[in-house]
C-alpha cells in the first residue's frame, strides 16, 4: 500500500476495528460470518437472535431490564441479560446507576448504538411494506400491543386530563383484560383493577384491535363491521381515533395484502 493511499488504510482500519467489536459478540459456540466485509461482520453484532429487537425497544425509550422485557415477553431474564451484556461489550450498551432510582440499573444506548435508529426503522419499514398481514397476524401478543400502545397513546388528544379505558379481548385463555389509565401526560398500563371508575369500555378481537394498530384496517371500519366495541362517555368514544395512536409503521403504504 502506498504511503498516500488514505482511502485503503481507512478502510483497512475500519473493518479491523469493526473485526475486533464483532467478535466480542460470538461466544464460544456462535460462528461469525468470518469476512472482513462491514456487512458481515455488522451482520454478526445485529442479527443475534432478540438483538434486533432489544435495540427497537432500547430505540423506543426503554432503559430499565424490565420495561425492555415488557417489550419482549417471550424473552426469557437470562437470555435478556445475556444479549445486553454481548452488546455491552460490542460498544452499543453502556450500564449505567439510575439518577432516579439507587440500586437500580440503567441501559443505554452509546453513539454507535444509536447511530442503528435508522437501520431499525428500515428493517421495520420493509416488513410492513412487504410481509403480508396474513403472516403479521399470527403472530398475535395481547402484552406487546397494549406495551406498544401505551407509549404511543397521545394522551394530550384525550379530552379528560384524567380518565381510564378497559380493553377486553374476551376469545383469550389466558389474562383478558388490560386497564390504561391517563392522567395528564402520563399513561400506564395495568394487569389489575386499578380501582378507578371506568370512562371507556372496549371489546376487540385481539386481531381486530393489532389490525388497528398496525395500519392494516381503521378504527371505523372495525366498529363497523361489530368487530370493536365501544361504550363509556360519548367525547372519549368519539376522539379515540385521534389519541389510540398506532404503530410508527402504520402510515407507510404496503405492498402486499
């Protein structure tokens, strides 16, 4: 290589940093791609299996191990705590003691991890523009739409500053039923009673409301077709397109049915 060649050793240094990250991220039983290529070797940190989806979560907002499960609830605590650890030592994740909370943990996301906002987007671009609502419907998780929901809920376009609305999906074996409650800006998600008076009831299919919320179907057109219903006070009802809010995804036209 010639002394002035610049381009080359650039390159040449960028895969040998990124050569040394990646194989951070491969244990003992876990192969890479072994080429020097940056797709390969970015390929080896961010298609762990759940990386991916860590990083969605950790993108969205989430630094608490527990609030990143509630994203992820198929996810099992030690495999959690095992991808954030490979992606510690990658260079995305840094821990961190909470300012709010002693004895608590923070994760966040470095620069490098951050600077993967974009590829995530893209990712989940693609799948709603190309993967058919056939296929995104079987995969159905009443705890991970009501998650999504909640911290995408426009709490300022409902009209009380404080009110609680009841979900029920009444076909589920399991757990039923999910309360919101809205006080002001603040919007949590409950698997108990809370106790408050229930402003707005809503019965849903849970494929009927995850249609909803990923843009496949309105609001309307499920009421409509009786596959949602709604009953409470009449202002909360009337606005509930404008404050659900649905999935980032949801505007981008798809490609298939």
């Amino acid at each position: 290589m010639r002394a002035h060649d610049t381009s080359e050793l650039s390159y040449y240094s960028f895969c040998t940093a990124y050569a040394i990250k990646s194989s951070a991220m491969i244990g003992a039983n876990e192969k890479g791609y072994g080429q020097f290529c940056p797709v390969a070797m970015a390929a080896d940190i961010f298609c762990a299996r759940w990386t991916p989806l860590i990083l969605r979560e950790m993108l969205c907002g989430s630094t608490r191990f527990n609030d990143i499960r509630r994203g992820l609830p198929r996810i099992s605590p030690t495999l959690l705590s095992r991808r954030l650890k490979e992606l510690e030592k990658a260079g995305l994740v840094e821990e961190r003691k909470s300012p709010k909370k002693r004895g608590t943990t923070d994760y966040r996301l470095t620069t490098a991890g951050e600077d993967l906002r974009e590829v995530v987007i893209s990712l989940g671009l693609w799948g709603h523009r190309w993967i058919e609502s056939s296929v995104s419907l079987k995969n159905l998780d009443p705890s991970l739409l009501m998650w999504d929901m909640r911290r995408h809920l426009v709490a300022s376009r409902v009209p009380n500053e404080r009110c609680t609305v009841k979900f029920v999906f009444p076909e589920l074996s399991g757990r039923k039923t999910w309360w919101v409650v809205i006080d002001k800006n603040q919007v949590d998600i409950c698997l108990i009673d809370p106790g408050y008076e229930v402003d707005l009831h809503v019965r849903s299919s849970l494929r009927s409301m995850t249609s909803v919320w990923m843009g496949i179907t309105s609001l309307k057109l499920e009421i409509d077709a009786g596959n949602i219903e709604l009953s409470g006070e009449k202002a909360i009802e009337r606005s509930m397109h404008e404050w659900l809010g649905l999935s980032p995804f949801a505007k981008e036209q798809r490609h298939v049915s």
